[in-house]
C-alpha cells in the first residue's frame, strides 16, 4: 500500500501534488487544509483521501473533514490529528488516545517541521510531513511518501516540492 501525507496547504494546491499522487493508494492530510477546493481536488484524484481538519479550517471544511481519525491499515494502527505536539511530549489529550488506542503511527501537521522519529516512551512512530503550501515560516514546502505492508511502514521519504515562496512571474 503506497500512501502520500501531507499537511498545511492552507489553500494552496502544488499542481505537482498529482504527479507526486498518481502511485499512491491513498493520500492522507493532516490538517490546516486551507479550502473546500483543497479537499474536492484531493478526493477527485480517485484516491482514498483520509483527512483531518487544522486550526485555520472553516466550518465548510469542518463539515467535510474530522478533528480526529483512527484506522487500521494493513495491520498498521494510526491516529492523525492536526495539532499533537512531538515526540516525547504530547498534549494531554493526544497522550491519552495514543495509549488507549494502542497506536502504531501518530501523525499530525500544524508546526511546520518536516519530522519522523520513534517514540521511545509510548513505542510509536511519530510523522510530520511538514507543509505543503506557501503560508509560513518553513523555508521548504514537504509531503512524505512511504509504503505500508504487513504491520510495517517501509520506505520512508520527504518529498520536497520547492521553495515556500512560489514565483509568480518572471517579469515584474
């Protein structure tokens, strides 16, 4: 199972994010999704898009999104919320769903920070796939790639899709 993460696009749609999607069996969003438009174009590539909501979505995104999901797959338990802090220390509430889920894989986006690391206190592997769009501090916009398979996650990547400023014209 080839899955693509992303996170804080914030409106902003890279139109490489499809080539970058077309092996993917599911693409997966961890918030601050900017539009409607953002989630319609994710859904419309044929994928199965598993999205949360970010702190700067509206109520339109919030109705088509949740705060919170949790899944299973391919033997592989996940937890993906937009704001839960990083490894070891998590919010109170992040903390407590880790444990009594039992996660495999904590996701979440809102910092900006491209991270990947284990957990050694809760024993889970922590994602940030940093921020795919143009609104930030990052200096990098990211989104990762990587395969599930029998309980594993393999073949790990950041994907860098360019510089946080995007060129709007050559001439000026």
């Amino acid at each position: 199972m080839q899955i693509v993460l992303l996170s804080d696009t914030h409106g902003y749609f890279d139109d490489r994010l499809q080539e970058h999607c077309r092996n993917a069996d599911e693409i997966w969003h961890a918030g601050d999704i900017g539009s409607e438009e953002i989630v319609t174009r994710l859904e419309s590539m044929g994928k199965v898009t598993r999205i949360v909501y970010g702190n700067i979505d509206d109520a339109r995104v919030r109705s088509m999104t949740k705060e919170d999901l949790i899944f299973d797959v391919e033997g592989v338990r996940v937890f993906m919320t937009h704001i839960g802090g990083r490894p070891p220390s998590y919010p109170a509430r992040v903390s407590k769903i880790i444990q009594e889920e039992k996660v495999d894989v904590f996701i979440c986006g809102h910092s900006h920070i491209c991270l990947a690391g284990k957990n050694q206190r809760q024993g889970n592997l922590h994602l940030n796939p940093g921020a795919a769009g143009t609104h930030g501090f990052h200096k990098v916009r990211t989104l990762m790639r990587f395969q599930i398979q029998k309980g594993k996650i393999t073949n790990l990547e950041v994907v860098e899709l360019g510089p946080r400023a995007v060129r709007i014209s050559e001439e000026i």
